[in-house]
C-alpha cells in the first residue's frame, strides 16, 4: 500500500467510474482493477460494490477513504517539513484554473513566485473551471484558481482576487438566432442556449431564467470550459453566459455580444483556494504570499 495507490483510491471514490479515474491517473482500466483488488486483499473487506452501470463504497471503503485522505495529508506535511530544512525552497506546486484565468488572472502571481522562489517547479493544468474544486479536494493539485461555490468545503482556504460579472451573450452574424433575438418582446423559451454543463454559472444560470418566468430553457449544447461556450455562440448555434473576462480576453469576442436589459444576474467571485491543513507547509505559505502582494 503506497502513496500512488491511495490517491488513485481517493481519486475513484470522488469519480466512482473506473474509465475516468485510469484515465486522469494514467493507468489502464485493468491496471485499475488490480490494484483495488490489492487494496481489498490486504485490507480483508471489499472497498466497492460494482455493476456494469455503477460503482459504489461499502461500509469499508467509506472508512479507508477517510484514511486515505488523512495519510495523503500527512505525508505532504512530512515531505514538506523536511524541505523546511534548506534555505531556498525546492519542489513542486502544482496548480488548476480556467484557459482565461491561465493569461487574465495567474501571470502576476507566478511571477512574483518565480522572482521570490526560481528553485521551486511549476505545473499547470488548464480546464473547465466547474471541476476546479474536485482538482483539490481529489489531492489532484495544491491550488486551483475558481469561482467561490455556493456551498464551499469547510476544509478548504479562499483567497479572493476579483468580483466577475456575467453576461448574457448572442452572435453578431446573421443566422437563425439574431433573428430571434430581433423580436419584441422576446420569447425566450424559443431560444437556443449553450450552457455550461455544472458549476456556479450554471446555477445563476438557472435562477435567472426561472426569474423570466418562461418554463424550461431550450437547450441546445452543454459544454465544460467558458472558452468554448464563446466559440460556439460566435458560431451562431446559440444564446450562452459566460464571465466578462472570458468574453474580453476571447479571440472571436468581435463577433458575440452582450445582450442589454435582461435582468439581474449575480456575479461571482473568484479567488485562489487551497487545503487548510495545508496552509503552514512552507511551500503552500509562499505562493499565497504571492497571491495576497
């Protein structure tokens, strides 16, 4: 039983899909099976109750999870109290955001980091902001940049570094839906929306147009990433909401627009959050130490 074998466990208790979990921890679904197998045989209990359409924790495979999480943690306290023993800090963070937040928000922090700390690696990963949060909670990376959550895990640490409105955007190409959009008043349920599949924008999102009063959104494609909703809105296949700062820092923003008196819609904030547990060990103090010059 060894460190990798716990985080991947961590990692299918969090996914609870065999396929998903080989894939983000870089092992072959068989490779996966056996090493669950392993954990089972020497723990003396099954982990997982498996179908062919789902996957389950038992009663004992809630409990190592619980385990799992402690001894990952401990062992970074431990690899990072011993890296208190140099004068400049080495290792590795490794940290998640949004394409946008990666060229709109990340690059002052990192270079104030690099400056104070050049001996220090840096990995980033770059996805859909909505799954942000499970980069951490999963022990995938040390940070991640993300909108705050309307329900926010105690065990976690924000640091805000902006408030972001949202706007509602449609093509500025002729095509069906600018005709739409031209009609008075408008009949929203007859709209074609591209949303975002989960995540805070997609709840506001959601209490917007339950405001509207006009039954159920017609939706036409769900997408992970900002940054493609606004390709597919240019492309004129429909009516989206998106962060300004996606819409600014987009290539195709000439060709979406912001759609006017459409109602209130709550903006977000967006900050940098990490474990709590967490917060002494020397490297995880420096960077946010980055984030709050």
């Amino acid at each position: 039983m060894d460190i990798k074998s716990l985080q991947t466990f961590v990692h299918l208790s969090q996914s609870l899909h065999f396929s998903k979990t080989a894939q983000a921890m870089h092992v072959s679904p068989s490779t996966l099976s056996r090493l669950i197998q392993r954990l089972e045989d020497e723990l003396g209990a099954g982990l997982l109750i498996r179908d062919n359409r789902s996957v389950l924790l038992t009663e004992a495979g809630l409990a190592f999870k619980q385990f799992a999480l402690q001894q990952i943690e401990q062992w970074e306290l431990l690899k990072h109290s011993i890296s208190q023993r140099t004068n400049d800090l080495e290792g590795e963070i490794n940290l998640y955001c949004s394409v946008t937040a990666a060229y709109s928000h990340l690059p002052p922090i990192l270079e104030r980091f690099r400056r104070n700390h050049p001996n220090v690696d840096i990995k980033l990963t770059t996805g859909d902001s909505a799954v942000a949060i499970e980069q951490i909670m999963q022990h995938q990376v040390d940070f991640a940049i993300t909108a705050y959550p309307d329900n926010f895990p105690a065990r976690l640490h924000f640091i805000p570094l902006a408030e972001i409105p949202l706007s509602i955007i449609a093509p500025t190409i002729p095509c069906a839906v600018t005709q739409l959009m031209k009609a008075t008043p408008l009949d929203w349920k007859h709209v074609p929306f591209i949303l975002p599949e989960h995540g805070a924008i997609r709840r506001r999102f959601d209490t917007w147009f339950r405001s509207l009063k006009s039954g159920k959104p017609q939706i036409y494609a769900k997408v992970a990433g900002h940054e493609a909703l606004v390709s597919m809105v240019a492309l004129g296949c429909g009516v989206g909401i998106v962060p300004d700062v996606v819409i600014e820092n987009s290539p195709v923003r000439d060709r979406v627009q912001s759609l006017l008196d459409v109602g209130e819609i709550a903006s977000f904030n967006l900050g940098v959050c990490c474990y709590k547990t967490r917060l002494n060990e020397p490297l995880i103090k420096a960077f946010l130490n980055c984030v709050q010059e």
